[in-house]
C-alpha cells in the first residue's frame, strides 16, 4: 500500500522554502539525510520517494476540519450540532473574508502540495532515469498537480495558477488565474496523465494513481465546465474499462475496513493503523464527527455495545429531514448513511431528538479512539455512471440518462425509472440531483454539485426547518469561500471575490 510500503521522500529536506511562509506537515518514512535537490533525483527509486511525498498531503487535506467544513457543511444534507463556531457559520451563511471559516486550511496545504509537485515535475523532467518510469512518474504528479487545483478551484473559483518551478517571492505575487485558464492546465494535465499512467498496479503499490483515475477526474472536469459531450465520451472510455460496482452498497463501506481498494475504486485515500498491535500509521478522525455518542458510564454508545474496541464520538454533524426523506423504504443505501440502532440493537436516543445518527457509511469500528484507517473515496465508479447520466441527459439523450441511472438504483434495489412515464430532460436533471445526493452522501461532493448547478441558494431554503438562518442569509455568491483573508494581506496583486470585499 502507498502509505506503508513506500519511503516518503520528504521534499522540505531540499531546503524548499514553504509556500506563502505557511506550515507544512510532509509524512516521512524513513526519513533520507538532508540533500542538495542537484545531488537528488539521479535514480528511479529517489523519482518515486519524490512523487511519494506529493502523495503524502493527501491524507492530510482529507482529514482536516477545514475540509469537511467547507464541503458539508452549509448543505441540505447537514446539520451541525453546535459544536464549533467555524462549521456552525458556514451553515448558517454568516461569514465574510475576515471570518475564520476553515478555508485557509484548504487553501495553504493544496499550495504546498502545488509547489512540491511543480519541483518535483521539474527535476523527473531533467532526469536521465528510463523513459517509460519517467513518463510514469511524472504523469502521477500531473494528476496529483491537477487534483489539487481540482479541489481550489471548487473550493474557491478563480485562483492563482503556476506550473514552474518558481522563487517564493515569485509566487507570493501571483494574482488570481480566470477559472477557465486553471480548468484548461487541469485537462491538459489529465490528458497527458492519462496517455502515460498503467491501468492498474501489482499488489505492492495499491493507491498509486491509474489511468481509470486520470481519465475519471478529466470527465468530472468537463462534467463541471458543461463540455457535455467531452464529459460523456471520457466517462465512456472507463465505462469500457475493468471497474465494476459492487454487488452491494454496503460492500462499499464495510465498518470494519474489509472494503478498501475494492474493484469499484478508482482513487481513494489511503490510510492505515494494525489493529493487532495498536500502531498508528497514517489515520484520520472523520468517523468520530458522526458516531453515536458515548455512554457516561462507558461501553455503549448511545445504549448499544459496540464490542472490545475503545471508540470515541465527537459527533457534529445530524441529517436534515431532507436528507432523512431522500430514501424509498426500500433503498438500501438507507440504512448504510443512517442508523437507528446497531446488531439488531436499538439505540435509545437520537443524533438529535428523535433522528437517527450517520450509518455504518460513515464508521470505523477498527479505530482506536481517535485514529481511524478507514480509506476516503475520491473517484469510484459510480461517478463514472452518474456522469454518463447527467451528460447524456444535457446532451438531450434522456433514455440513455435513465439507462445509466437506473444502474446505480438496481445496485440499491430502489425502484427503478420507468422510460414509459415519459419523464422530461428537466425532470430527469432533478432526479439526477437528488440521487447524486443518494449515492454520495458523506464523499465530499454535495457543496459542489449544489454549485456548480447553481442550485444551492434554492437547496438551503429548502431546508428552512432545519436551517432557518442558512436559509436567511444565503446568497449565490456562497456556492464560493472568500481568498482567504492572511493571503489577501501577504499578496498585494490577490484581488479578493467582489462579493467579500
């Protein structure tokens, strides 16, 4: 596996100075003496320590609070329970540049990741290692480089865009890139990615970007531009690939971790820790934001015995109505987003009154306190149906959409749409909507879609039950966060998003 099996080559080690004077956390197995980046870079091994180590901030950005805030909360899917000022003003649309919403968090690792993954293209590039693991190797990067910006730009729409291997000084004055100017580097990359990276990897290098991953982020890129037909014949390329979906949802989020890396995944982040000997690896804590919460006299959790394992809850997030109405009875995906109670045991409260907390989709039952191994999906190939569906539905293709999307429902047993009834381009877009919301409830996707559809005012009025001040305050220039306000201060030509100044 990537995080185990694999010396990290932590890039700070090459005296690089950090971006924007911000900290950087590089995983470091192993850890190589500090070298000159000339004397560096002269063998394939030391090409692929460096690439690890452009690897090594994923597992960071997926487990920061700032991520989860900026990508759930402030959905119709979401309810914080109070337990942090930042979440709580994003979900209630009460924050400006000066806010402290989470976002810098985002903002500061992804660059660093940037600036390792630009230094590291750079100097494989120049290396007379063999061609083939040098193509290789740097396609990687491409897709990590691309992945990054994916996350930016969704994150905060037009930003700054560098490729080279730059001074800091250089790149503290870089102003904001249009967004079509960062989208058109990310196809470019993706598409020289996709043209060089293997289909798949020997079991010793699990985690390592594929093909089926380039070419799944290009189709979500074009997916996000409104290149419909773009979007639909790349997603097609790996629909004619090896991945399949699960028999089963569940099969996808066993909560004893029998589900990582299966034949549905296409790119996930890796974590691990040995259950055997209690060691911590790499872990996160996201399971602990939604596991029923702990009884005073310990051992339960919410009067249910979860067995020998010593788990903790720090629950923040409850479903909203919306979310809890979303499922036909039937729907299997059902009971593995919510609980009602756990071995056929019922739990005695509620993740607030009389709802039911997050699923087993959401739980790690290996974890040790805190520290979970459970895998975050990025891409899985149910994105890739659900963009086949969404496309070939704006593409006016509305049997095909139904086809792609009746796909994803027979794997939930969901009763299936009927081509009889008829359904228009604009009921099926809806649908579209809302089983998107079905199948990747907790994936880090709802914020986007709801923006970039241009539907997430109308999504939190919605929900005014649930969310009375988010529905107040909401406008359409939230589907973006402010440039967070320190870059603002440090980078004179970093003009900050109209709406925020």
């Amino acid at each position: 596996m990537l995080n185990s099996k694999f010396k990290f080559f932590s890039i700070s080690t090459l005296g690089l100075m950090l971006l924007f004077g911000s900290c950087e956390q590089t995983l470091t197995e192993e850890p190589q003496s500090i070298i000159s980046p000339d004397a560096f870079f002269k063998t394939t091994d030391q090409c692929r320590q460096a690439t690890n180590g452009v690897y090594s901030h994923l597992p960071g950005i997926f487990n920061q609070t700032g991520f989860w805030s900026v990508t759930m909360a402030g959905t119709d899917l979401f309810m914080n329970q109070g337990g942090s000022a930042a979440i709580e003003a994003i979900q209630d649309y009460n924050f400006s540049a000066a806010t402290e919403t989470n976002s810098h968090a985002v903002w500061r690792v992804c660059y660093a990741a940037i600036k390792d993954a630009n230094f590291v293209i750079n100097r494989i590039s120049a290396s007379e290692i063999d061609e083939e693991d040098k193509n290789s190797l740097i396609a990687e990067n491409k897709f990590l480089r691309a992945m990054y910006y994916y996350i930016l730009t969704n994150v905060f729409g037009d930003v700054p865009l560098w490729t080279d291997e730059l001074r800091m000084e250089e790149v503290a004055q870089l102003p904001r890139s249009p967004l079509a100017d960062v989208r058109a580097q990310m196809i470019l990359d993706l598409e020289q990615a996709a043209a060089s990276l293997p289909l798949n990897y020997d079991s010793n290098n699990v985690g390592r970007v594929t093909k089926g991953a380039a070419l799944t982020l290009l189709a979500k890129v074009y997916l996000y531009a409104k290149e419909w037909q773009k979007a639909y014949d790349t997603a097609h390329q790996v629909e004619d690939s090896e991945y399949i979906l699960l028999p089963r949802y569940a099969d996808l989020f066993d909560p004893y971790n029998k589900s990582k890396n299966n034949k549905e995944s296409i790119f996930e982040i890796q974590y691990m820790r040995s259950a055997e000997t209690n060691q911590n690896f790499v872990v996160n804590s996201y399971y602990t934001y939604f596991f029923p919460t702990g009884d005073a006299a310990g051992g339960t959790y919410a009067g249910v015995d979860f067995g020998t394992v010593i788990l903790q809850s720090y629950p923040q997030f409850y479903p909203t109505q919306y979310m809890m109405d979303l499922y036909a009875p039937e729907d299997e995906r059902r009971e593995v987003s919510l609980a009602w109670g756990f071995n056929g045991k019922p739990f005695n409260r509620g993740s607030k009154d009389d709802r039911p907390w997050f699923g087993p989709k959401f739980w790690d039952l290996t974890a040790n306190r805190t520290a979970s191994e459970k895998n975050f999906y990025f891409l899985r190939y149910a994105d890739v149906i659900m963009v086949l569906a969404e496309a070939a539905n704006e593409l006016g293709n509305v049997p095909d959409a139904i086809g792609y999307t009746n796909l994803i429902r027979a794997r939930a047993k969901a009763p299936l749409l009927d081509p009889a009834d008829h359904l228009t381009q604009a009921d099926l877009r809806a649908f579209i909507m809302e089983e998107r919301a079905r199948e990747f409830v907790g994936e880090f996707q709802r914020k986007w879609d709801l923006s970039r559809w241009g539907e997430l005012v109308d999504a939190i009025q919605s929900i005014r039950q649930d969310s009375e001040d988010g529905a107040k305050n909401v406008k359409p220039h939230h589907a973006l966060f402010p440039i967070p306000y320190e870059e603002i201060v440090k980078n004179r030509n970093l003009v900050q998003t109209p709406e925020y100044q």
